[in-house]
C-alpha cells in the first residue's frame, strides 16, 4: 500500500532474457505489450534449476500504492527460493501513476486495466524460456487481490495459462454481487478476520457459493497488510474505500498471520495441478 517504488522494488532481481515480445530495459525489468500500455514488469529467475516437476511460476500483483518492497519481496524471495520464476508487473507505474488508495475516480480499476495487465502478464510469462508448464499461479494484495478475482472469473484467462489464483485480503463486494461470476481455476482467499479495510463478509459470502472451487482462510484478530514484516499496526485515514465508508481503516502486521501465510500459501500452491 505504497507508491510505486519501481527501481528500489526490482533492486535485487535475477537478470533474466526476455523472450522476443518482449523489451528489456534493464537488469531484472522487462517491457510487456498489453493493451494500450507498455507494461513494465519485474522479472526474476531462480539461481539454480527448480525440482522435476517444477513448481509454478508465480505473477505478484501490488496493492492500491503500487510496489511495496517490504512486503512484495519477502514473497518473491520465498518463490525464487523454492525454484520458481516470479513476474511482478506494476500497472500503475506503467502509466505514471502514484498510489490510488487516496482516489476515488482511478484510472486504472480491477475489473479493466488490471485485469487485461494480468492476462498480458500470464500470455507473457508462458513464452518465456525456462518458464514451468502447467501454467503460472496469479496472486496478489488489496487491490492486486481484487484483480486476481477478476483475471479468475471463467473465461477471462486463455486456457493453460494459469492453474491457480491467490488473493490476500481482497475487495470481494463487487464480485460477490454478480451472479455470473465464477473461478476458473482453484482460488485462496486469506484475510484478516478484523480487517475494516477490505471486509471479510463479502469474501464469505463468495466462499460459500463455491466451496469446492474457493478455500478462504481467516486470520483472528488481524487487519489488512497482515503479511508485511515489521509494521505495527496504525490507523490509515484519507483511504477512497473502507468498510465503514469514512476513509480510516487499520494496518499492520500479525505476526502469527503472517508467518502461517508465509507457511500455507506456498503449501497450497504446491499440492494444484497443472492447468488443463
């Protein structure tokens, strides 16, 4: 929930060879065609080959503020760790953009910009030598998460391209609204119990609709930002969405969440099948 910090956010990052779509410019960082946007995008490769079968390849998508380093990366290591490739595109940068949390009438929304990103972003990644087959897992933060539940509705995503959908404590409202909206692949949804920010009831509401289809874990007691490492919980005002409607919400780390996150999530990627 920071604004685009593009350059501190790809320091560290594997240089990688971009397939022939595709722009590099510079190291770690490639430029993706998507509809009406060059897309830049971090990309990062493991140092050492990953275990047979491999484990997916994995695309990050930020919250409201763009790249945040603290939280996005300590996931990206993780993956590069377990031997996965890791494409985090930045939407909002891309379009020179700072953080949305504040704005009320963005731009760039969810269910239209983000979500062709991340179609663009998926297309992308499965060109790429050295990229795992059986498709890519999609997962994302706040507002990433609520463009993963768009990018996951049937018939969004070409087939193959993706096995499995992530989303950390999400805006479900809207799609929990719409009857024709369905997952088209496996899809975890992990929130704080407590979060005032992006409630939990309407992500409830969606999980019971699909209980075969959509795993939703709860965390006692934590707010939004629940994974970040070091962030005492405070209180956000000036926010253009919040559950009670009056711009404040609360964020901060749980560090029992945050370490069952770190734990479970790349346990439930682990155990999904390939993509048909």
């Amino acid at each position: 929930m920071r604004a685009p910090l593009l350059a501190l956010f790809l320091a560290g990052c594997a240089a990688a060879a971009p397939h022939a779509r595709s722009q590099a410019v510079g190291p770690g960082q490639v430029a993706i065609p998507a509809p009406s946007v060059s897309l830049a995008a971090g990309y990062a490769v493991p140092a050492s080959p990953s275990a047979n079968p491999a484990p997916p390849a994995m695309i990050l998508l930020h919250g409201c503020g763009g790249p945040w380093p603290l939280r996005d990366n300590q996931w990206r290591d993780r993956f590069l760790a377990a031997g996965q490739p890791v494409l985090l595109p930045d939407s909002f940068g891309s379009r020179s953009l700072g953080s949305q949390c504040a704005t009320a009438r963005r731009t760039v929304s969810p269910g239209r910009e983000r979500r062709t990103d991340t179609v663009a972003a998926a297309t992308w990644l499965s060109q790429q030598p050295g990229t795992p087959a059986g498709g890519a897992v999609v997962m994302g933060w706040s507002n990433g998460g609520s463009t993963v539940l768009a990018a996951a509705r049937q018939g969004v995503m070409p087939p193959g391209l993706v096995r499995g959908y992530v989303a950390l404590y999400p805006g479900c409202a809207d799609v929990a609204r719409r009857q024709d909206w369905a997952p088209a692949a496996p899809l975890l949804i992990m929130m704080g119990e407590a979060d005032d920010w992006t409630p939990a009831e309407p992500c409830r509401t969606l999980a019971a609709r699909f209980p075969d289809r959509i795993t939703l874990v709860l965390v006692p007691g934590a707010y939004h930002d629940f994974d970040v490492p070091g962030r005492p919980v405070r209180t956000r005002h000036g926010l253009a969405y919040t559950a009670n409607g009056d711009g404040t919400a609360h964020e901060g780390t749980n560090p029992a969440g945050r370490e069952a996150a770190l734990r479970d999530v790349p346990a439930w990627i682990a155990a999904l099948p390939p993509a048909p």
